[in-house]
C-alpha cells in the first residue's frame, strides 16, 4: 500500500493529537523508510519481475523491515523511544500501532510474500495488487478516511491562505 499508509497516519491524529503529523507518518512508513536502506546494505533483498503488468518487484527476502513479528518489535521500539522522551503512554501505544499498521495495511494489497518471523516462515499476502482498480479503491478510503479525521481534529495554526497552501500542497 502507499497512501493508505499515510491515511493512518493521517487519522491517527485523532486518538493521539500531541504527536507531530512527521512523527506519525514516519511511523506508518517506518518500513519502507528502513527497506531500501537494508537492500543496498545486501540484507534484505528483491527481484525485477518483467512479465508483471501490474507490479514489476517481487519482494524475495524482507523479514527486518516486513515480517509480522518485526512490524510488532518495530513498533514496540517506536512507542518506548517515544514513551522515554515525551512519558505520554497513550501517544507511545498509538505510535506502536501505526508502526505496526504498516504490516497489516500491506496483508491487502501484496501477494503472499510478507513473512510472519525472519526464518523459515509461512508467508502471507491478499493480493489486491492484482486488481488495480480495487486497490486504488483501497488505497483511496484509507487516506480519504484518515484525513476526514485529521481535518476534524486539527485546526490550521496560521492564516487561512497558508494553511490551504499548504494543505494542498502536500495533497
Ligand atoms: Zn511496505
């Protein structure tokens, strides 16, 4: 998945508010942020595949940045890190969670590729990449419901024509 990721991070803005909007959608990225670091570290791994219209990667090896287990220790990291600095411990679980979203946003949409454990583990994937025009359905009512919340529980900080802006912008 790639923008639904940030309509969790989007929407959770609503059940932890202090965390910064950054922060959050470093969380829900955490994963993809940390990959292509660990490819060209040769720790993780993936081919071209050229016969695939829809997708062209096929996601070999990944267990550090996309196994279920790693996602929930990721995330226990993220929500303790932020537990130490900012001592808000519902933010800190929110925080894990997102890290955590990532996995499960990505069960949808891959083919039975992600890993539950590093190792010799079953692998998991819906495969809703194989169907485009549903995934960007997906893809689309994540981040639309993630930013309904986000709008709902923000409001801008400077003058209204910097705040559209910049809301624009980033859409
Ligand atoms: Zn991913």
């Amino acid at each position: 998945m790639v923008i639904g990721h940030f309509g969790v991070g989007l929407g959770a803005k609503k059940f932890a508010p202090s965390i910064s909007l950054g922060t959050l959608f470093i969380a829900v990225q955490w994963a993809d942020l940390l990959w292509p670091v660990l490819l060209l570290l040769n720790v993780e791994h993936v081919d071209i595949r050229k016969n695939n219209p829809h997708f062209p990667l096929d996601f070999t090896d990944y267990p550090v940045t996309h196994s279920l287990l790693m996602g929930a220790v990721w995330g226990l990291c993220f929500g303790l890190l932020y537990w130490l600095v900012k001592k808000d411990r519902r933010s800190a679980i929110v925080l894990g969670i997102c890290v955590l979203s990532h996995w499960v946003l990505d069960l949808i949409v891959h083919a039975p590729d992600l890993p539950l454990f590093p190792g010799n583990s079953p692998k998991v994937g819906l495969g809703l990449w194989d169907y485009p025009v549903l995934t960007w359905l997906a893809e689309g009512l994540f981040f639309i419901i993630g930013l309904m919340l986000y709008l709902k529980t923000t409001r801008q900080k400077t003058t209204p024509e910097n705040g559209v802006c910049g809301y624009w912008s980033f859409c």
